[in-house]
C-alpha cells in the first residue's frame, strides 16, 4: 500500500509525467489512492501525494467522486475566493492532521482528462470542489498549497510541518 509523502519529499516538487498506460495496475493505484485518501479524512489526492510521479489525481467532495489522468485545468471564475485549506502532505508535527491556512483560488474551474479507461472526462466545478481541482493539478505542478501563501504565512505552518 503506498503512503502519503509529506512537504520535503522531492516527489511533491517535481513536475509529473503523463500515464501512458491505461492497464490493471493503473486501475488499482486509482482503488488504492482512494483507500488512502479515505483512511487519511482526504477529499483529493495526486499521485506525488503517494509516491507516484504520474498525472492523475482523484477526489470525493461536495458530492462528487472520481478521478482524472492527465488533466488539463481551466480557470472559469478568475475571482479569487480565500478560504481555508490544507493538504495531507502538510501535517502538524504534533497533531499529524493537515495545517491550515487562507489561500487565495479561482471560484470556477474545468478539469478535462481521462477516466481509467481511456475514455474523456470534464467537469465544470465552482466552489470547494473547482479548489480541490486546482490544488491536485497544483500537485501534478510540483507545486504545494504553502507556495500560494505569503512569506510569513508559509514560514509559520512550514515550522509546525515535519
């Protein structure tokens, strides 16, 4: 079962390459992602997230579940919406829970990718759900929610991060 790599680990800083293979081990790193996901209190996680530099990522948010491969990310809603947000890879020493902090994203987004068999996927999204889809592509960017903060917001939860 793969873990979740955590804010130092040079997985999440790299950019991740397409899936190529639309096979039965892909389909079981989607089940598995899920699992994690799940077992951590998630609602979204990348393949960086688990060790994996591919660019896929599934969520459960909102009401909606799935998954996208290789996605292209559209900004709908340039406004930008600050609200709290964290990331698994991002845990409190102490608590091991993701630390939180404002962050600034678009308030609508369309995700267009793959689905585990090959076949096209598009969802238009707005509120928590179009900011889960920005912060997995974040993910398959080698990008993390912390780099979207100012200097000394960044600095204070990188503190309490492992």
């Amino acid at each position: 079962m793969h873990e979740i790599r955590y804010v130092g680990d040079p997985v999440l800083r790299t950019p991740a390459e397409p899936v190529t293979d639309f096979d039965r081990e892909l389909r079981r790193l989607i089940d598995e992602m899920f699992s994690v996901m799940y077992a951590a209190d998630g609602v979204g996680l990348a393949g960086p997230q688990v060790g994996v530099a591919r660019r896929l990522f599934v969520y459960d948010i909102s009401n909606r579940k799935g998954h996208v491969i290789n996605p292209e990310l559209t900004i709908d809603d340039p406004e930008e919406v600050v609200e709290e947000e964290g990331c698994l890879s991002v845990p409190g020493k102490q608590t091991g829970k993701p630390l939180y902090a404002p962050t600034g994203r678009a308030a609508g987004a369309t995700i267009r990718g793959l689905d585990r068999l090959g076949r096209p996927v598009e969802v238009k999204a707005r509120g928590m759900l179009a900011r889960c889809f920005q912060h997995e592509f974040d993910h398959l960017e080698g990008t993390l929610y912390v780099d979207r903060l100012a200097k000394d917001e960044r600095r204070k939860i990188l503190l309490q991060a492992p």
